[in-house]
C-alpha cells in the first residue's frame, strides 16, 4: 500500500509526468462556447451521472462478477487505449488555421489523454488483487471506482468520436 501511495503522489507531482495538469485541463473541456463558463450540463453528464451510477453498481455488483470479467475488461481497455492512441496521430497531423477548429482539437487531445490515462488505471486496478488482500469494503471501492471509470471513457469515447468526426468531416467539406 505504502508503495501505490509513493507511486500516485510521483504520478501526480512529478513534473515530467504532470497528469494532474492534464485533469485541470479536462475541465476546460465542460465549459460552454457562447458564455465560457463551465455547463453544469456537462459536469452533471461526466460527472456526477458517472458517480451516481457508479454507487449503484457498487452496491448491486458483486465484486465476483467484476473479478471474472477481469480478462475482458483489460483486454477491452487495452483494445481503447490502442484505439485512442490512433486518434492521437490523426489529431497531430491535421493542421488549421481555424481558432475554432484548433480549440476543439486541443480539447479532443486532451480528453484523448485523460481517457488513456483512464484505461491504463482501470488495467491496473486489475492487478492490484494479485498483490493485496481485498476486504469487504475495498471490494466495494474496487467496484465502485471501476464503474466509475468504465463509465467515464464510454461517454468520452463518445464525445472523442463525435469531435474527431466534425473536426475530419470539416476537413473534407473545406476540400469539395
């Protein structure tokens, strides 16, 4: 435990690692275009909904079903990351000169990042019964942040999709 506690306080505070810098920068992603303020829409949708449903999965799931889905779900969210590194690419090799198009690409490459970094955490959450000793009540967190992360990169996927398809097919009508 004392050694997963170093290793998160590094991934958090090491300035070459910076996810933390990569969080604060998702937020950004919430806010509205017309009053560029955070929408309460969105931190309902990709956050609190996420939560709620998170709680209700971890109180109706027994942490056996989750343990052996285990496979499954690493695979799955090996398959994602891949699949989001890919996006990556595409989103660094489209240049534009368009201030709006450019400030969707930013924020789609930092959702990109932030759910990478989400699918690495759900497979290592994954190992971590291999090397500690799950009671009752981890168990239950161990379900609970799961589904909450499981949650989070499918309606990101989404949006990612939904973004990398106007930023791609805006590309292609500029072309006609």
């Amino acid at each position: 435990i004392i050694c997963l506690v170093v290793l998160l306080l590094i991934i958090v505070f090491n300035p070459k690692i910076q996810l933390a810098k990569i969080f604060v920068e998702q937020f950004k992603v919430y806010k509205n275009d017309k009053t560029h303020k955070i929408s309460l829409f969105d931190i309902l949708s990709f956050l609190i909904a996420p939560i709620c449903i998170a709680i209700l999965v971890t109180f109706s799931l027994p942490y056996e079903k989750v343990a052996t889905s285990a496979g499954t779900i690493m695979t799955v969210f090996s398959i994602v990351a891949t699949l989001l590194l890919s996006f990556l690419a595409l989103l660094v090799d489209k240049s534009t000169t368009n201030q709006k198009e450019k400030e969707v690409i930013d924020q789609t490459f930092v959702t990109i990042s932030v759910d990478i970094v989400y699918s690495i955490f759900v497979v290592l959450l994954f190992v971590l019964p291999d090397f500690i000793e799950f009671t009752d009540v981890i168990e239950k967190i161990f379900v609970g942040v799961v589904a909450f992360l499981i949650i989070k990169i499918l309606l990101n996927v989404f949006m990612i999709l939904k973004r990398v398809y106007a930023i791609l097919s805006n590309a292609d009508d500029s072309k006609k």
